[in-house]
C-alpha cells in the first residue's frame, strides 16, 4: 500500500492490475480441462458470432 491509502483504493487497485493483466480469465480457462476439439469449436462460434455482428453493423 502507498502511504495515505485506504485498504479499499489498495483493493481497487489491484483488481485493476490483475484485470489488466488478464490473470482472472487465465483463472477461468484452467479451472477444467477442455478437449482441443472443444477449444477449436468454440473459437469458430465465437468467429461466426463477431462476423455475423460486423455483417450487422455494416447493413
């Protein structure tokens, strides 16, 4: 903690840095085990989802 802080900006502080860091979503994706086939079909939804969006947009 920096001199003159609260534990609440301490708190905050970190969580921004850990967010920023991306440790959280690093958390989350190693808690189960997910098959390469399950990774690979979850990115081609997630691509199909952001260009079916773009595609939106665009109209």
């Amino acid at each position: 903690m920096k001199d003159d802080e609260s534990f609440e900006s301490a708190l905050r502080r970190f969580k921004k840095a850990c967010e920023k860091a991306g440790i959280l979503s690093e958390v989350r994706k190693h808690q189960h085990f997910e098959k390469p086939s399950e990774r690979r079909k979850k990115k081609q939804l997630a691509a199909k989802r952001k260009l079916a969006r773009r595609q939106q947009k665009a109209s």
